[in-house]
C-alpha cells in the first residue's frame, strides 16, 4: 500500500498528511511522539553486541563458504 502523496517522508508529525485520504484508503495516521524509543534502544545494543561478537565477520565467512573461528576470537586481527 502506498503512502498518499501528500505525505511528508522529511519531517515527523501528522501536520503534513491529508488524513481524509489515508483515513478512506485504510491507513491509520497517529502521533505517537517517542513511542518506539525503546525499541530503538534495544535495537542499539543488539547491534553493539553483534559487533562485539564480531557477527557481521561470521556471517560474511559462512556466505563465503568458509569457517575461520581463529580469526573471530578476541583478540584476533579483523577479517578484511
């Protein structure tokens, strides 16, 4: 389902959508202010520890075909 083309993708809010249009075509238009801020929060760290844990690296190997747990240790040089 497409957005209406009065929407705004550059600033927030609901002051910029026609809400006669969206409200017929079935979209629900709200002003939720923070509402996901947790979400963001949890999302942030689970890409720290997938950093940490140098996840991205792993599966770049196992894309690749190859298994190196040598290289995702601690301490270890980064996979280039």
């Amino acid at each position: 389902m497409r957005a209406p083309a009065s929407a705004s993708p550059r600033r927030p809010g609901v002051d910029n959508v026609d809400l006669m249009p969206s409200t017929q075509k079935g979209v629900v238009v709200m002003n939720t202010p923070g509402g996901n801020a947790v979400s963001v929060a949890e999302h942030t760290l689970a890409l720290l520890l997938a950093l940490a844990r140098r996840i991205p690296q792993a599966d770049a190997l196992m894309k690749q075909g190859r298994w190196e747990k040598k290289k995702l240790e601690r301490g270890k040089k980064a996979i280039e």
